[in-house]
C-alpha cells in the first residue's frame, strides 16, 4: 500500500510539473495559474513534489524460507513483479 502511495507523489509531481511547464509557454488560467512566474513556481513545486516521491526508500521484502538458489544469493529485496495470464 505504502509503495502505491510513493508512486502516486510522484506521478502527482510529474503531472504538476507538466502543467507548470505548459504555463510557461501560455498560463492555464482556468488552473488558476495567471502568469508565467506562477507557472514557474508551479512547475517547482511539481519537481519537489517528485523529487520526494523518489527519495523515500523502498520498502524491504525478506524471503521467509531459503528454497531457490536465488533466495540464497538475495534473501531481501526492494521490488517484486508478478506476471499471470
């Protein structure tokens, strides 16, 4: 759940960035964003929204019981991928 959130900041802070970036070139007044130095601290605040999102840490998982060789080499790990048909 923790990981979901992380992702959301980010992606939060990328889409605002975005927004304060377009508002450099014309400001979205119907996003409130009236001029282009708001535009500007818009587009900030969306990278350190981002920036944040990216330097908190992942999360560790740890294998319960060593059954593959991999377990033996990486006992815990940061991210996982599942695939299903």
């Amino acid at each position: 759940m923790r990981r979901m959130l992380v992702v959301g900041l980010v992606y939060a802070g990328l889409m605002t960035a975005l927004l304060g970036a377009a508002s450099l070139v014309k400001p979205l007044a119907f996003l409130g964003i009236r001029s282009r130095p708001r535009g500007a601290f818009v587009l900030g605040i969306g990278l350190i929204v981002a920036a944040t999102g990216e330097f908190l840490p992942a999360g560790e998982t740890r294998v319960a019981a060593i059954q593959t060789r991999l377990d033996e080499f990486a006992p815990v790990y940061q991210f996982n991928e599942v695939h299903r048909i």
